[in-house]
C-alpha cells in the first residue's frame, strides 16, 4: 500500500551544518501525528523541504503515490499540503479577513484585465471571496474579528488566524509549526479542540508541538526527530514515557 506521505531518506545540509540526516518516516490518512524533537533537531527543516521552501539535497518526498520533491510551493499547497510557519508570517496591517482572503486559491478568470473591464463580475467575484473568507475566519472562531487588523489581535487569535488561511487554501493535508507554542491555557485548550475538530472533518495534521501535555491529548502518533533523523516512532504514551527518549529531549533535566 502507498503511504500517504512519505519521506524516504532526506539529508539536508545547510554549509557544514548537517540539519536532515537520513530523515525516513511515513504518515497515513487521517488522524494527527506530532514531530516531536529537542531545538534544533531538524523539525522545521523538514516541513520546509514536504512543502518545498528548501530542496533535499538527497532523498525523495512522495504525496498520495506521487514524488513533489523538485516542485515550487504553490504547486504543492495546489497538490494538497499546506503550512503554518513558526514565526506566523501574517500581514499585521491587513485585516484578518484580508489575510485570509489572500490565502484563497485564485479563481480562473481573475485578472487585472477582468478587473478593468468586467467591474460588476469583479464585484460579484469580491462578495463571494470575501464569504469564503469569513466561512474560514467562524471555522476557527474569529468571525467577530474579520475587520479588524492583525496588530490588534491577541497572540492567541493570530495563532487562529494562521490556522484559517491554512483552511482556506482547501488543502487536506496541514503542516503546523508550533501552533500552540506561547498561548495560555486557554487559547491552548481552545487550538487543541479545534485541531481535533479538524481531523473530524477529514484533514490530516502534522504538527509540531514542544507541549507534552499538548502531545498526549492530540496526537493518534509521534514522531521523534533527533539530529536531523526520526529515531522513535509510535503512539503518544509509548514515546513519552521512554527514559532514553526523555533523556535526549531534556537533557537530563528531569
Ligand atoms: N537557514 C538556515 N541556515 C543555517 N542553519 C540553519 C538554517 N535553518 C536551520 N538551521 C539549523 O539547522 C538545524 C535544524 O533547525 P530547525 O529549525 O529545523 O530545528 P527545529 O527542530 O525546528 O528546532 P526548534 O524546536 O528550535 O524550532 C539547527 O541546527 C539550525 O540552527
Ligand atoms: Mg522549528
């Protein structure tokens, strides 16, 4: 059977600096699997090379069969993969409604041309965007905040607004990096219900996540990177209660 997503053998050097080395893992449809691994171990390398931010120097990504290393960006959000980004990357003087508008795949037709010379079918095509995006935003609980700009969110919110333009590219499968990383415990409990919300509705999530707690109530399996390659793989119990495994992720610290 061919696995959903597969990475086989990936090595990824950044100069002397070895980040991936023989990186090998698969995931199945469905469900959430956390990539675990101390900082540094090569966690957000990886998504970078699965949605093609950085390209492997050896090893193949393969999606539902087919290989993507070697594609640009967009054709793989386009093939069903997109991302969230550690440090957010959102527009922080664009609405929130903007934001995600922004995230919405163009639609065939769309062009500065249309915009010129078909004034009212822009305006109908404006409307409809603008009620896809507003779908995502309530999706995620922020349809209240739509119009307001990204500055004023709270860090909470903009970590909702991250996960609403990652919903609004239609992908199935969604990386995340960290999105519950710097939250209290309420806008904690309130990213954890909706990711599990989200497998409900058929996506596949990839996340990853330092929160052991966070770990072990979302997470069908982990994945535990180490030095750039997966060293453990199973469910959430099993890897969190390894003393080798704790001993590389803290240090000796516990
Ligand atoms: N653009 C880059 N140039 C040089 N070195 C890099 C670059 N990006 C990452 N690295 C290095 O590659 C290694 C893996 O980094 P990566 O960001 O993938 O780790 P991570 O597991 O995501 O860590 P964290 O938990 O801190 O986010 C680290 O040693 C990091 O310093
Ligand atoms: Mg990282």
């Amino acid at each position: 059977m061919t696995a959903y997503l597969e990475v086989c053998g990936v090595t990824h050097n950044f100069g002397g600096l070895q980040a991936l080395n023989d990186c090998a893992f698969a995931i199945s449809q469905g469900g959430i699997t956390c990539l675990v691994g101390p900082n540094g171990a090569g966690k957000t390398t990886i998504f970078n090379v699965i949605t093609g931010f950085l390209r492997p120097d050896t090893g193949r990504v393969g999606f539902r069969g087919r290989t993507l290393s070697g594609l640009a960006p967009q054709a793989i959000v386009h093939a069903g993969i997109a991302r969230s980004f550690q440090n957010l990357r959102l527009f922080t003087d664009l609405t929130a409604c903007d934001n995600v508008m922004l995230a919405l795949p163009d639609r065939a037709g769309e062009t500065p041309f249309g915009a010129l010379f078909r004034p009212f079918a822009t305006a109908r095509s404006d409307r409809r965007r603008r009620a896809d995006a507003l779908e995502r935003l309530d999706h995620v609980g922020l349809a209240a905040r739509a119009d307001e700009r990204v500055r004023n969110l709270s860090y909470g919110e903009q970590k909702l607004l991250t996960i609403a333009r990652l919903l609004a590219t239609g992908a199935e499968l969604l990386l995340l990096d960290e999105p519950a990383s710097g939250l209290a415990a309420g806008a904690l409990d309130q990213v954890m219900v909706l990711l599990r919300r989200l497998r409900g509705e058929g996506k596949t999530l990839l996340v990853v996540e330092h929160n052991t707690r966070v770990v072990q109530q979302i997470a069908d399996e982990v994945l535990f990177l180490h030095q750039g390659h997966l060293l453990a793989q199973g469910p959430p119990a099993r890897i969190i209660a390894d003393p080798a495994l704790a001993e590389i992720y803290f240090g000796g610290a516990l």
